[in-house]
C-alpha cells in the first residue's frame, strides 16, 4: 500500500482483491465467508485520503482477524462436535427421548394446568417430534459414508422414512388419548395400556443409551404379546358389558386407542429392524 501512487494502482489492487475474493467464494452457500473477506480486505486496506503506513497496525488487526477464527473454530467442537454424523446421533437421541417422555405422559391434558412445566416439556417434545425428522433427512446428506462402512447411504435414508413414520404414529397415540373419554372399557385397560407403554419407554432408553440391541424377533414377540393382552382384555369388556346399553362413542374410543397402538408398535419394530443392521459404534468414534 505504501508504494502505491496514484488512483489507477489502488483501482487494481480492490479489483484484483474483490475478484479473488468472490470467484473463491462464489457459491451461494459461501456468502458469509465472502462477505467476511470483504470487510478484512477494506479493514487491511484501511484506504484514506492521507496516505500512512503502520506495520504494528496491519500486523495487529491480522493477528486479531487470525485469533477470533481459530477461536470460533475450537469453539464450534466445544462441547459437541459438528461432524455430520456426530450431529445426526445427537438429533437421533433427542428424537427418541421426547418420544420416552410422551410415552410416559400421554394423558398430559389434565395436569396442564396444574403443573406448567410439564406442559412446556410437553410442547417441546411434540415440536421436536415434528421438526427432528426433516432435520435428520438434511444431515443424512451431508455424511461421509465412506469413513462408516459398512454402513451405506441407503441404510440410513431407510431409518430416516421410519423415524418419518414413528413421528406420525407418536402423533396418532396422543390423539387417541386426547380425545379419550372416561369409559368402563376404557378404565379396564389402563393397567395394560401403561405396562406396554413401559416396555416401549425401557427399550427407547435402551436406544438412548446406545445399549446392546435386542435381537428383532424376541423384541417383536414381545411388544406384540402387549398388545395381544390389551386385545383380549378389550373382547372381555365387550362380552361383559354385552348387556348395558354403550354408545357407539365407546367402542370407537378403544378401537381408535387400540389402533393407534397397533400402528406405534409397528413403526417401532420397523425402526428397530433397521436400526439394529447399523454398526453404530463406528459412528461414536472419535475421528479428526
């Protein structure tokens, strides 16, 4: 800069600059890199109408420019590292722990009031149950498959679509509990209600805490088992109230419960099938 003499000279040092700096960074996705090269090349520059020189200056505002990326850069694996995969994990983890938690609660509409916090972990778990879908398919993207064979792109994508099914089928059990009346049939089927929503909760656990999977048939045997308890216990409600008079209100409550059971229990085994095809310790190592 010092040696510059006239207009011309300073003229083609910000064309040369400006044009490196945008055929480097010309994609779209590159725009805060770009426009970030821009400021350093005006801030070095500094172009004034009296020309100085200071070295301690140019040499102090790179060193400041240096320092703040190599910050923001150790700070962007601080606490959690933003590999692809590694972020798919975390998103994956959230997603299967605010299903626990609905499991564990789904008749959250007469305690809302009683016990606010409740109700917004509540909210926020059905947000994350609607939104973590859409951003597991985005990151699946972006992974490096070829640092996590034999994982391939198709295994992932294929637990992507159950994830997008378990989502939906969350949704329909919190329905079917929402609009749920007080009946004598459905009274009789808490108890079996809660025990299969308590072996779905323990196996999400499991999940969470990337715990030895079970083996697909003993798990499929068992969540149907649950469900083959809820069915009888309903056809024994049915043949013991045959004589009162029941609205079809009733029979439509714990048909749609029972569905929308029958439809989370096959998300999850579909979920667990493939899961379990994953080699997921591949995906916790630490890589660099």
């Amino acid at each position: 800069m010092p040696r510059l003499s006239g207009y011309l000279e300073l003229a083609a040092v910000l064309f040369a600059g400006t044009f490196i700096i945008y055929f480097l960074f010309s994609e779209p996705r590159q725009g805060l890199a770009r426009l970030g090269g821009i400021v350093s090349l005006l801030v070095l520059t500094s172009v004034e109408n009296q020309q100085s020189y200071s070295f301690s200056q140019f040499a102090n505002t790179t060193s400041m420019i240096l320092l703040s990326i190599l910050f923001l850069t150790a700070l962007s694996y601080v606490p959690n590292s933003p590999r692809p995969e590694k972020v798919f994990l975390r998103l994956l983890n959230r997603f299967i722990n605010c299903g626990a938690y609905l499991l564990e609660r789904p008749d959250h509409t007469g305690w809302r009031q009683r016990w606010l916090p409740s109700a917004w972990r509540s909210d926020h778990c059905g947000s994350n149950l609607r939104n973590l879908p859409g951003k597991l398919g985005q990151v699946s993207q972006g992974i490096d498959y070829r640092c996590l064979s034999p994982n391939s792109r198709d295994q992932v994508q294929a637990l992507v679509a159950t994830i997008h099914t378990l989502n939906v089928r969350f949704h329909v059990v919190e329905e079917a509990h929402r609009y749920l009346r007080s009946n004598r049939i459905t009274n009789s089927l808490r108890d079996d209600m809660a025990a299969w929503r308590h072996s779905l909760v323990s196996l999400f656990q499991d999940w969470s805490n990337f715990s030895p999977p079970d083996k697909y048939d003993d798990l499929a045997k068992r969540l149907q088992l649950g469900l083959a308890k809820i069915e009888a216990r309903i056809e024994d409600s049915f043949k013991s109230l045959e004589g009162e008079s029941l609205d079809d209100e009733s029979y439509l409550d714990a048909y749609r419960l029972l569905g929308s059971y029958r439809g989370l229990t096959e998300a999850v085994l579909a979920y667990a099938k493939v899961s379990n095809g994953i080699d997921w310790s591949r995906w916790r190592e630490a890589r660099f």
